[in-house]
C-alpha cells in the first residue's frame, strides 16, 4: 500500500493506469488521487476495480487493512473532484455473488 504513494511521485508520463483489487481499494483517495492524477499524461486513462459496496460507506478497517469503500456514484465526485472525467458502474457476477465495481477515468 506504500509502495504505491512513494512510487508514483517519481513516475512520470503513463498513458493509463490500473488497479485491479489493488491500491485504490487499500490507500485513501485523498491521498492517492492527486498522485494518480500528476502521473497520468494529458488524456490519460485511470482504471480501476473491486467489490461493489454493499451498503458500506468510507474506510472500513478489517482484521490487517483499512479498505475504501464507496459507491459508483461517490468514486465519480471523488474523481471529478481530482480532476478527472469518470464513469462507474457494476458488472454482475456471472452466477451468485458480488459482482465488480469497474471505475473508468480520464485526466
């Protein structure tokens, strides 16, 4: 989860990134949003995906980690908030279960 927030102030210059399950669900937006943003090039696509929400709202601390969970709709403020034009949306689960939230960006 560090890694991510001392990685991307010396990126430079990505066309897109992605999270898969990954950083965006484990390092709080305001703190990662703005780096994202700085690293993407003019254009740039930010992408990312995990479990919908579930009614749950904001960091939720678990046994080892704080997750971030939030609907579609409030990643899109958070986004456009940082700069970007967002669209979110959940994928149903092929048979029973969650689905995924799909976040899709651009700087």
């Amino acid at each position: 989860m560090g890694d991510v927030l001392d990685f991307l102030p010396q990126a430079e210059g990505f066309d897109v990134i992605y999270s898969v399950f990954g950083a965006v669900w484990f390092v709080e937006p305001a703190k990662l949003l703005p780096l994202v943003r700085s690293s993407l090039l003019r254009g740039g696509v930010f992408a990312f995906s995990h479990l919908p929400p579930n009614g749950l709202e904001g960091p939720t601390a678990g046994k080892a980690v704080t997750k971030w969970h939030y609907s579609p709709t409030r990643w899109v403020e958070l986004l456009v908030r940082h700069g970007f034009q967002a669209e979110a949306d959940v994928i149903p689960a092929p048979v029973a279960g969650p689905g995924t939230m799909l976040v899709r960006a651009r700087s």
